[in-house]
C-alpha cells in the first residue's frame, strides 16, 4: 500500500474516532474527553493540511488515547475503544 493510501485511510479512520468521540462527548462531558477530542481534532487538521513528506509519528498526540479514555471512564465494552486502537495501530503503520 503506498504511503498516500495510508495517509487517506489514516485520516478516514480518524474522522471516525472524532465523530465518535464528539458523540459521547454530547451525553457526557468530560475534561479528559474534551483534550482526546482537541488531540484527535489536531491530527486530522495536520492530515488535511500538511504535506505527508513534513509530518512524523511524534507530531501526532493519540497514542495512549485508549488508556487515557479508561482512566476517566469505566467503559470497557465502548465499541469506540476499539476504534481508538485502530486509529493508534494505522497511525504506526503509517509512518514506519
């Protein structure tokens, strides 16, 4: 798979998480799930934005969103987790 494709996978899947997110969001507002909100938002602003050849791994901040997300919330079972996992794992994939 060439890297474009990554890029645009990458970026469909994060759109899902965010959507997601700003879903449980709405039924119940938290701090902690307003900041994976805003770092989820600013990786798919970077996707849109920037050139693929300028960005690395290390300028994208959600990994570890899936354990920040269950310190805060006793919701194992979220279907969204898994989501947030995907989005992690394509995001290594990406940029390896």
């Amino acid at each position: 798979m060439s890297k474009n494709e990554k890029h645009d996978r990458l970026l469909i899947q994060i759109k899902k998480v965010l959507a997601l997110l700003k879903e449980k969001y709405l039924s119940q507002p938290t701090p902690m799930l307003e900041l994976i909100i805003s770092r989820y938002q600013h990786a798919n602003d970077m996707l849109e934005s920037c050139n693929m050849e300028d960005l690395r791994k290390d300028m994208f901040r959600i990994s570890g969103s899936v354990r920040a997300y269950l310190e805060s919330h006793n919701d194992y079972m979220n279907p969204m987790l898994g989501e947030m996992d995907k989005a992690e794992d394509m995001l290594t994939d990406t940029f390896n």
